[in-house]
C-alpha cells in the first residue's frame, strides 16, 4: 500500500488524482531547472531547451494518461531520461511492496543477453532457463530491441555500455510500467539447443528484487579498507567519494587518506572503486596527492596545458546561492576551518551573488593562469605498479578520479568501462511538491573539458567475467600483473 501522504495538496474528490499529481510534479520539475540548470541559458549549447519544452510536452501527455503510482513514477521518470545525462535525475522516496518476476534475471556479457540467475525456490525450477543461457527474443522482439524500446527511454544517463550493462536486469521484469507489457514466451539458447520459455510471473518482495538486480548487473557495493594483494601488494577499496559526514564510512575515508603516503612501496597497489558512483572529489585528490605528492599531482594534473585551459560556469540562481552557502559550511566541517576546500566554496557563493546582482545568469570561474609552471616535473615518488579498477557504476566524482590517477605515471585502468557524466555538474537534490519524488540538478557547467560530454573511460585490461566476484576479479588481475612483470 502506498503512503496517504502521496496524495497531500491534492483535491480528495478528483477523478484522477494520480495524474493531477503527475502534472504537478513534471510543471514545477520543468520549473526548477528552468531556474537553476545551466542548460536553458548555456550559449554552447542552444539544443537544451529543445528536451526541455519538447520533452515536457512529451511528458505531460503520458502524466495525464496515469492512473496509478507507476503512471505517475514513469512519466516523471521519462522527462528526466530525455536529457541523457546521468546528474539530471529523479527518483521516487516510495515503491510498491512488491515487484514482478518470470524467476529468472539476465546480465549483458560481451553483448550476449544471459541468465545470471535463477529463482532457486521454483518448483519448476525445470522450466526456468538455466544459468548462461541466452536470450534470443521474446514475442518477437530480439533482447536488445527490448531494451532500447521498453527501458532505456526511462532511464537517466548517457546511451552507453555500462548503462545498457546496468539496465539488462529490468529487461523482463515487471516493474510497473503501465507502457510496457511483460512478455509471455522467450527463445533461450543453452548451448546449441534453442527452445521456447513461457514466462510465469510471480510477486517477489522489492528489497529481495533489487539486491538480484543489483547483482546481475555488477555485483554488491564493496566496503571500505584495505587488504593485502598477492605476495606483498595492497588491495584499497574505496566505494563511495560521499561517505555521510559522522558515519564510519567518513572515518573509513579520512583513515585511506592517512595510510596514502604508505602505500608506494607496496609491490602492486589497486584502487578498487567498484560501486563508486561519485561524491566529492576532494577525498580522490588528497589520496593521489598523499601517494604522488603535491608538487606531482599539480603538475601532471593542473599545470598540463588542456587542464589549464578548463574553466566552469556556475548557473546564479537564489536558490544556488543559498546552496553554496550551506556547502561552505559543510565542507568546513569535513575538511576543517580555512582549509582549501571550504575557501573554494565561499568564494563560488560570493561570485554568484555577485554575478545575481548585476543580472547575469552564468557566472565563470576561472583558475589563476598567470602563474608559469616550473619548467621540469617533480621525481615520481612512487615506484609500486598502480591499478585503477573499475566498473560501470564509476561516474561524477569517481570520473574526476580516474581523470587524475590516469594522468599520472605508472597508472593501468582495469576492470569495465566506466559510466559517463555530462559537463553538467554539481548536483543539488529538490523535493517536487506531492513529496512523492526527489529530483537531482547540476548547476555547473565545464568549459574545455579533456574528457568529452559523457565520455567513458575504456579499460586498457578488461574483465568479462562476474565483476562483482572480488576472488575472481583478484585471481585475474593477478595474472595481468605477473604477465605484465613477465614482459617488461
């Protein structure tokens, strides 16, 4: 049963109040960024306000056509995937108790389309196909025309591999989209045989759903700390650049960027940033800086000439404004007092009011560019053969680390391909009026960037197997290593 809440604001009598909400909630989603997004006055990129009208039509008509919290959830979720950028996005706080499943969950694996795994409670488990079969199509439809018409115009982010890698799950599922059907019989190859599946769909409860979703795509999150790899090597696993200030996970992070300056004698050294989806990349500097030193990192990451050029426009809204302030304060908290983190922040909040009182809707900031870089690079103090591994959940902040531990000697990118941001950057979280759903907002915007708008990182050494098996992930990277020791 949903919560009475979702329908506060709301007039009881309505004939349909699922989408007088869904309407409510799309108009003052437009409306937020409208006011505060870069995208609607970004002078390099016209093309914005095309999704941002077109798409809310669009939008709108499927909003008034819903007649339940799937309606409402997928029309609102379908105006924030047609930016094709993962930072614009929205989820709901509430979902169904449960979902529904045919017994059996697919992963994409070098673009096959194979069962991952099987409901081992079934009966007739005999029915299911099994582990590693493929899929071929369903009612007709082969498995990735499926994807690309039934889930990916509901998902935020860019068109890529890791997203159609994180999305292969929902495929079959029912998860309460009124638009789409759930099929009723799939051709499944197991081996050289082909034969036809007739999907029986059963209630299965939505936390137990998403940890199998979650697990056929790459795998659980794993946790913070460090292990020993090999003979002698260190293992760091560091999930999440966004740890909740007070909770172990922040104590987990400030004690990596203690150890850091420990590490470059260790035979092999990984950075492990499965699960990693962003945060503040802030955390991901200090630990490159704590194993390279400063004066290295400045160099290789700052004063290269494309990352001198790179500057950022800020959208100057009151709303953005107000943020800031409280960012300032957060980060002072986090990094302490007159520290780097919380000057930089206070001066973006100075220059967007700033920016605000003269009428101007960008504000830019741009580094210093008249200091001259010294004219040879600092020794590499590091002399450990360094791994960045990765899968498709490495965006945001997590990018902004790889953008520096791949332009610093000695660093091997591993694992999968990341996943990809915009250069709309710097999210703010909005609550949209029903209190049913949380959009997410960029207010930056980057000028110059290296790394091209959602463009992935591709592994120089790819894993095709479970990335989500750190044994298996660990066995092979293994063998990488002493092959690439072997060569040189």
């Amino acid at each position: 049963m949903l919560f009475p809440t979702l329908v506060i604001g709301l007039s009881l009598t309505a004939t349909n109040p699922w989408a007088q909400m869904a309407e409510q909630d799309l108009k003052a989603m437009r409306q937020a960024i409208l006011e505060n997004h870069p995208g609607p006055v970004d002078p390099l990129n016209p093309s914005f306000k095309q999704w941002l009208d077109g798409g809310y039509r669009q939008a709108l008509t499927r909003a008034r056509q819903a007649r339940s919290f799937g309606g409402y959830d997928f029309a609102i979720r379908y105006y924030a995937a047609g930016f094709r950028d993962g930072h614009l996005r929205a989820g709901a706080h509430v979902a169904p108790l449960r979902a529904s499943w045919p017994g059996f969950i697919l992963s994409l694996r070098q673009g096959r389309y194979v069962v991952a795994s099987v409901d081992e409670k079934d009966p007739a488990q005999d029915t299911l196909p099994a582990v590693g079969s493929e899929l071929l199509d369903c009612d007709g439809r082969a498995a990735q025309q499926m994807l690309e018409q039934d889930v990916l115009p509901f998902a935020a982010g860019a068109d890529i591999e890791s997203l159609r890698m994180k999305l292969t799950p929902i495929l079959l599922q029912d998860v309460g989209n009124p638009e789409v059907k759930p099929p009723s019989q799939c051709r499944v190859k197991t081996g050289t045989e082909v034969r036809t599946v007739t999907l029986r769909y059963r209630p299965i409860p939505t936390e137990e759903h998403e940890k199998k979703l979650q697990g056929a795509a790459f795998g659980p999150t794993p946790s913070f700390g460090t292990h020993t790899f090999g003979k002698s090597g260190v293992w760091v696993s560091i999930p999440t650049f966004g740890p909740r200030e007070g909770s172990a996970d922040f104590e987990a992070m400030r004690s990596l960027v203690q150890q850091a300056g420990s590490w470059g004698g260790a035979e092999v050294l990984v950075f492990d940033v499965r699960g990693n989806t962003g945060g503040n990349s802030a955390w991901g500097k200090q630990l490159a800086q704590g194993l390279f030193g400063e004066a290295l990192v400045k160099a290789r990451y700052e004063d290269d000439p494309k990352a001198r050029a790179v500057y950022v426009d800020w959208r100057a809204s009151a709303d953005n404004v107000r943020y800031l302030g409280e960012m300032t304060a957060q980060l002072g908290r986090q990094f302490g007092k007159d520290s780097h983190e919380e000057k930089w922040a206070g001066a973006v909040a100075k220059g967007l009011a700033e920016a605000r009182r003269w009428g101007q809707p960008l504000w830019s900031e741009k580094e210093d560019a008249s200091s001259t870089p010294p004219s040879s690079e600092p020794a590499n103090p590091v002399r450990t053969r360094v791994y960045l591994l990765t899968d498709g959940r490495c965006g945001s902040a997590c990018l902004d680390f790889a953008d520096l531990m791949l332009s610093l000697p000695g660093v091997t990118h591993v694992g999968l391909p990341t996943s990809a941001d915009s250069v709309y950057m710097e999210v703010r979280a909005m609550d949209l009026p029903s209190g049913t759903t949380r959009i997410i907002v960029p207010i930056k915007v980057y000028r110059n960037r290296p790394r091209g708008h959602n463009e992935p990182y591709v592994p120089a050494r790819r894993f095709d197997g479970d990335i989500g098996d750190t044994a298996a992930v660990e066995r092979w990277l293994l063998e990488q290593d002493a092959a690439r020791d072997a060569a040189n």
